[in-house]
C-alpha cells in the first residue's frame, strides 16, 4: 500500500506540472483572431515579415498622416493584435496623428508557431516588429506593451537602440515568478516542486529559457529608454508589489502611474478620459531626432 502511495504521488505531481506547462504555452487561436472593424477613413496594410528565427508573423501597419511618431503595439498572452483594435487604442492613434504598427505573437491569431513561451522567442518578434515599423517611419518610436507584451516591451528595449519610450500596462517580473504566482493564485499550489517542475517541463518541450524572461533585470539596463509603468488597481495577476520591482529597478526616466478600479491589463479601455490625456501627454514628449 505505502508503495503504491509513492508511485502515485509523484506521477499525480508530474501530470498536474504537465498541465500547468499546457496552460502556459497554448493559446485559443480562435479566440486572438477576434477583431472589430475600424472606421472606413483609416487605411491598414497587411504585413507579412518574419522573426530571426523563421518564424512567420502577421502584422497591420496603420500610417497616420502629419505623423508625430510611431507606436508599436504588443499584446498579451493570447490576445492578439485584435485587442488594440477593440479596445481602440489603434483608432485612438490615429486620430491623434501616430501611426502604429500591431502583430500577432507566435502560436497566436495568424501568425507561425505552435507555443507561446511567456516572453522568451517573443521577444525575436518585437525585435522585428519593431524593424517594420522603422522601414516605414523615420519618427520617433514607443513601444505601449500589456501584460506579456509589457514585459516583453521592457527586455527588448534593455537589449536595442531606437525605442524612445515605453508605455507599460501590467507587466509582470519574470517567468519563474509569475507561474509561481499564477499557480498559488488558481489552485493555491506551492512553489516546490510546482513551480520549478511546470517551468522546466515547459524548457524541454518548447526549447525556451524561462531565465531569460527577468523584466526586473532588465529594467535595471534601461538608459535611454522612458518608461510609463502603469498599474491597474485591481489586478490580481500583477499585483503592485510585482509593479514597483519593475519600476524601483527600472534606471533612467521613468514614472508610475495608478489607474484605480480597473483589472488587469484594461487601463486604456476602461480607465476613461484622464488615462487617455495621460497617454497623450507621455507620447507628445516624442521627438524627431
């Protein structure tokens, strides 16, 4: 009987592991697909580019005329691009004179790939999202980033020149923490073994480093690079202490800024008029250079 006991624990432990790093590497496709249809005096063109690593990537470039910059847009986990068209904040841009530039990430909406990896070959593609929309435009360029896209926002802009400011909704630390949390916060496991199995299990079947996923670290290597960190005050999934180990460690200018009442990710949908006037004031400090 206590031998049978020991077979199965450990087996019980290693399905449910299994299953975490299922959740955290499968997108709904269905579900990033999702859009809605902008209004006809705003022309998109499709984009088909690819990332260094092959990967096939589908993009909408939406020029904006007497451009004042430009803003890459970078969704969270599963999203898709057709979260910025949505929620409007591609509308948004355009009538404000940005042109903008939103892709899907790998193994979402129409772009290649079978495993989302939570940051790590994601930052590849805005590395070469970032590349179309300066083939495009000449002007300054922002990053605006939600949840995965944030963090990833925050890698990409401590590793490459060219990218003026930052505006980061909801980002979370790093990989390793965030599983933690999200495993404690949906099934109230522990850290050990969970954590450290559901990660490892995701490395060996997508071939990713969780290690390199540390948005604290990188924010730490930030120099040229504004960043806006926004925290939603009733996110639950990036709590503002996981906010402030960005920011605290994020070098070079920076500011915080609470919108209260609003979950995760959903500042600009449902933080109203002030948030907006905010966005405007931290994108209207891009300068040609």
């Amino acid at each position: 009987m206590a031998g049978a006991f020991a077979t199965l624990v450990p087996a019980a432990v290693f399905s449910f592991a299994w299953k975490l790093s299922e959740d955290i590497t499968h997108v709904d496709r269905a579900k990033s697909l999702r859009t809605s249809q902008l209004p006809p005096n705003i022309k998109q063109h499709r984009v088909e580019f690819k990332a260094s690593d092959g990967k096939k990537l589908i993009g909408l470039w939406t020029p904006a005329e007497d451009e004042r910059g430009v803003v890459v847009l970078s969704h969270g986990r599963g999203s898709g691009k057709g979260w910025f068209m949505r929620n409007d904040e591609v509308s948004f841009l355009h009538e404000h004179g940005y042109s903008s530039f939103v892709f899907d990430y790998r193994a979402t909406g129409e772009s290649d790939g079978k495993h989302c990896t939570l940051g790590d070959f994601e930052q590849l593609e805005l590395k070469a999202a970032v590349g179309q929309a300066q083939k495009r435009s000449s002007g300054p360029l922002a990053v605006w980033g939600v949840s995965m896209g944030a963090t990833v926002a925050i890698l990409v802009a401590a590793e490459i020149a060219g990218i003026d400011q930052i505006i980061a909704i909801s980002p979370y630390d790093s990989f390793i923490e965030t599983v933690s949390h999200h495993q404690r916060l949906s099934f109230k496991l522990p850290r050990w073994p969970m954590t450290f199995l559901a990660c490892n299990l995701t490395e060996w079947h997508t071939g990713c480093d969780v290690k390199r996923v540390d948005a604290v670290r990188a924010a730490s290597r930030l120099r040229n690079t504004r960043l806006m960190q926004v925290h939603c005050g009733k996110d639950i999934r990036a709590p503002e202490p996981v906010q402030r180990k960005n920011f605290e460690s994020a070098s070079g200018p920076k500011e915080f800024h609470l919108v209260p009442n609003v979950k995760h990710g959903n500042a600009f949908r449902d933080g109203g008029k002030i948030f907006r006037l905010k966005i405007l004031s931290v994108l209207a400090q891009l300068k040609p250079s």
